[in-house]
C-alpha cells in the first residue's frame, strides 16, 4: 500500500466525522476490524461492533483536525489530530494497521486525562 492511500484513508477518517457519515466508517474497515479506543480500553471487534462504536463518536458531533502529518511504515499510518468537541479538545495519536485490500484491521487511539 503506497503512502498515499494511507494518507487518503486518513483524510476519508477525518471526513467521516465532518459528514457524520457511517458509510465512510464502514468502506475503510475491514469485516474483522478491531478498534481500541483508548488503548487499554474494551476492543470493538467486528465491522458490527466497530460500527456501533462510531454511532455514538459521529452523533457527539465531535470533529477531528489533523495537527501534524500522516507518519508510515509498513502496513500503518499513525496521525496526530485534536478531536473538538464545543469548548473541549483532546490530543490524540491515532494507528491504523491495514490488509493487503487496503481496508483498516487495527485502530489504536492513544490519549488519556492528561490529553483534554
């Protein structure tokens, strides 16, 4: 997978939020996606799951802006970007593992307290 489709992935990411459009959500995960989101936190497993999760993070009306460039190396894309929601920010690190097809198996958010 070339960088630019991960960087394409990662803006589809971003857009998903400014749209609130689940269908975006669904096109870049693959079937068995696995979403931990903070790390340490429950792991949403299958696209049904992942879905569900991203139900609740897309109807906040939080929006996420990218706050650095997208960083890659083999099969991932890890990304920096302040979800914003109202008065409230948080800092986040986001990594996504990708298939051969290209759809994201591996979400893994990074933040915690210390980060709003």
């Amino acid at each position: 997978m070339e960088y630019a489709d991960k960087v394409a992935a990662v803006e589809r990411y971003v857009e998903a939020f400014d749209k609130q459009d689940m269908a975006i959500i669904r096109d870049i995960y693959a079937e068995d996606a696995i979403v931990e989101d903070p790390v340490g936190s429950d792991k949403h497993v299958g696209i049904e799951a992942v879905c569900a999760f991203y139900e609740g993070a897309l109807g906040s009306g939080a929006k996420l802006v990218l706050s650095g460039p997208v960083r890659s190396a083999a099969n991932t894309a890890a990304f920096p970007f302040q979800v914003k929601m109202g008065d409230m920010s948080i800092d986040i690190i986001d990594i996504f593992e990708f298939n051969e097809a290209g759809k994201v198996v591996s979400m893994k958010a990074y933040w915690g307290p210390e980060n709003m």
